[in-house]
C-alpha cells in the first residue's frame, strides 16, 4: 500500500495514468490528486469522489513516503521537484517531462528496469522513444544497431490537452484556440517544438534518448517528425540497419517475445489501439540491407501511462 499523488492528474497523460490505475485495483494508501486551473474539481477514482488540490496544499499532507509523479510542463517539474524531495526525503518522483532525461535513466520497466538501483528520481522517455524503443532495445541486443532514420506521423493529444482543443475548434470552423504555428486541421505540420539548426525540440529528444537508452553514442541516428490532424495515436515510419544485416524472420522470433508488440500484415486501426499499451507493427519488410517498419501505438497510454504504471508496480 502506498501514497501517490498526481501532479497534473487533469490533464491527458494524468487522465490516461488514472484510468490505468482505475482498472488495476492498486492498492493505494492516500491518493492525491494536483492540478491548477482545475482546483476544486472533482474526479472520480473507483467509486470516490477526490477534490483537485494544488500543489502547496499536496505539500502540507502528512504521507509516508509518498510516489510523486509530476504529468506537467518542464517548467512545473523544474520549479517544485525539489519541495516534494525537502518535504518528502524517502519519496520517489517519477516524471513525465523532459526535464530530467539528461540527467536520471530513462526507465522502459520491460527494458532496462535494472538500471533504477537506488535512484529515486525516474525519468519517463518521450512518447515517440517509448515506442521506437520497445521494437528496437531487444535487437539492439542480438545484433547491434548502426543506423536508425524515422519519421514520426504524432497526434495532437501529443501536445496535451490544448492540442485536441485546437483541432476540435478549427472542425467547428473556430480558428481563436491557437498552439500551433499552423492550422492543424486538414492540415500536416513538419515541426513539432522549437527548431535550431535545422533540427526541432521533438527531433533532439528522440535521437537524444534513444542513443542513452540503446547505450551507444554512436549509433547514426536522424529523424523527421509531423504532427498531423489525428485526436490520439502515434505512428513511426522506421529505417534502420544492423551489423549484421538482420533478417526478417531473426527479427520476428526476437520481437515474438515482447508482450504487447504485435507484428501484423493488417493496416493498423487506432480505434483498436487507443488505450491499450499495444505496438502494432506493420509493413515489416528489406530493402538493400535496411529493415523497413510501420510502427502504430496509443502515445497517452503506451507512450507516457502505461510506462509510469509499470514502474509504480515495481516500486509498490
Ligand atoms: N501527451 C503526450 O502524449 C505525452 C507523452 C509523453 C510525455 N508527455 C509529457 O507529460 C506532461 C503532461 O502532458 P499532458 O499531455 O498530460 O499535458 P496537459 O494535458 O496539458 O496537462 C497538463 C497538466 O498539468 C497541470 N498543471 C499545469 N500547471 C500546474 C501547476 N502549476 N500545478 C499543478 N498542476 C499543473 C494541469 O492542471 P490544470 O488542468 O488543473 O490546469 C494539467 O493537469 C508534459 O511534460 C508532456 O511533455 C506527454
């Protein structure tokens, strides 16, 4: 039995992480529930009613070694993290941001869930790392990776929940809801996060990430990624290349062991992917010793949720 409290617990991946938890029958101890404009709401959590609180009232409680998972904005983590770890020194804080990727593990449970140890600060990956990474972390292991290139095709709940507020509004011809440079309706935008250098803020994490989470700095890796005019789901178009020229078949008895990867030669359906922790992959074919995939995953649920309830279960 423990204490969790849920930074963010209004918003998309909170929401998503709730109702995983919801259908689990954890035990919990005390839940608490953080969140800012929605202070004072009410969620229902297995036939209870639990008021949003805010994050100085979370602070006050008396909870004993409490699992704090921040579902927020960088700037949220990087500006209370530490309040929880002075109020709480024996706490875990699991954090869905970016914000301690570069200095914490990246945790996948399934994959490198050794690497945790005595580390009570977890970092969660980016949904598209998350993803890419349950398909390649298990070849990587029998035939080392040389050359990964993607292009990502990302919905709008990957921006939160003011992403699928934008995309509603522009269908009901209201163009005043605004995150992105563009419309996103009926539209395709190559640039998700801040660009430098040719290169976005998506694009750096994801090629940042995997080479600490596949431990190899050299690994030669590039990506593309597009928001496109979808509610929820991710998808990947993947190249990459082995040492030793991997086969298909080698592939599909490595991967036919991951729970939750499904190899298909149907088209993938994300009315059939929106919250499981299922990755469809699709279109698994070579082409002049490159692997080609298509790889389909509910980003909310198997991209961000999913990945902090297993590492909750292995902290509980
Ligand atoms: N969406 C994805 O696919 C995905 C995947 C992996 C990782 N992530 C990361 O997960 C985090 C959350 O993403 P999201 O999509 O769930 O965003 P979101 O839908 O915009 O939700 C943001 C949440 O943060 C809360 N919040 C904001 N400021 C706060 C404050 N000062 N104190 C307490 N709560 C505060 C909001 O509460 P109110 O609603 O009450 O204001 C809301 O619950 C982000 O860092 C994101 O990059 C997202």
């Amino acid at each position: 039995m423990k204490d969790i409290i849920i930074i963010g617990a209004t918003g998309l991946v909170g929401n998503t992480l709730l109702n995983i938890l919801e259908k689990n029958e954890f035990e919990i101890n005390n839940l608490i529930l953080v969140g800012n404009k929605n202070i004072g709401n009410i969620i229902k959590f297995q036939k209870k009613d639990y008021k949003i609180i805010s994050l100085e009232s979370s602070l006050q409680l008396n909870l004993i070694n409490p699992i704090i998972i921040f579902c927020t904005q960088t700037f949220v983590v990087k500006q209370n993290y530490q309040k929880y770890l002075n109020k709480f020194p024996n706490c875990y804080v699991i954090d869905n941001s970016s914000y301690f990727r570069q200095t914490y593990s990246i945790i996948i449970p399934p994959l490198n869930f050794h690497l945790l140890q005595n580390q009570h600060i977890i970092s969660n990956p980016n949904c598209v790392t998350a993803g890419l990474m349950m398909m390649l972390y298990p070849i990587n292991k029998n035939d080392k990776i040389t050359k990964i290139r993607i292009t990502s095709f990302q919905s709008v709940s990957g921006s939160g929940h003011l992403g699928q507020k934008q995309l509603i509004s522009e269908q009901n011809m209201n163009y005043s809801n605004k995150i992105y440079k563009k419309q996103i309706y009926n539209n395709v935008i190559p640039e998700i996060g801040e660009i430098m250098n040719d290169i976005t803020e998506e694009e750096q994490k994801i090629i940042y990430e995997s080479k600490k989470i596949l431990n190899n700095q050299e690994i030669d890796i590039y990506a593309t990624c597009v928001r496109i005019p979808v509610m929820s789901c991710h998808s990947i178009s993947l190249e990459f290349k082995t040492v030793n020229n991997i086969s298909i078949d080698e592939i599909k008895q490595i991967l036919v062991n991951v729970k939750t990867i499904k190899i298909t030669e149907e088209l993938p359906d994300y009315n059939l992917i929106v919250n499981t922790p299922d990755i469809i992959i699709t279109r698994l074919r070579k082409h002049n010793n490159s692997v080609f995939a298509f790889i389909s995953f509910d980003n909310l649920y198997r991209g961000a949720a999913y990945n902090v309830y297993e590492i909750i279960k292995l902290l509980l």
